[in-house]
C-alpha cells in the first residue's frame, strides 16, 4: 500500500469570538493556487455566514498570515495603467 503523497491545502475558518468553526467547510485543494481561488470567489459567502478569520492549512501545519474577512473591503477600485 502506497501513502497519499498529494499535499491537500485547506481553509480554517474562525467565528468573530476566534472559535474554529465547523460549518462552513473548506473544501480540500491540491495546490495553493486553488486554494487560494477558491477563497478569492467564496469570501463574501464565508463572511456572510458567520466567519471572521480565515489561515491556509499545508497538511494540516498552519501558513501564515490569517484574514480578516471584516476588514476586506466591499469594492476594489482598479485604475488603469496609462
């Protein structure tokens, strides 16, 4: 029998008092990269439901730093180069 040499990256989730949450769940990714995507489009859906703090697990050892979902703000303003 072979072990699972995939790295699986995932998302703790945290509530406003820092308590990790288990509902809702991050999925688990392959790659930073996805991990990170997935963040990027699910974040105002994870705030919504109740988490505050967000810190990317690499085979369950913590990767730094953690978001705070509270402080993102609502539109990002993009100015075009020229």
């Amino acid at each position: 029998m072979t072990a699972d040499l995939h790295p699986q990256w995932t998302w703790e989730l945290a509530g406003g008092s820092g308590e990790v949450l288990d509902r809702p769940l991050s999925p688990v990714f392959g790659t930073r990269y996805d991990a990170e995507e997935w963040l990027g489009a699910h974040w105002r859906t994870l705030r919504d439901q109740g988490v505050r703090t967000v810190v990317l697990r690499h085979d369950g050892v913590l990767v730094p730093p953690s978001y705070d979902l509270a402080a993102v703000p609502e539109q990002v303003t993009v100015r075009p180069r020229g």
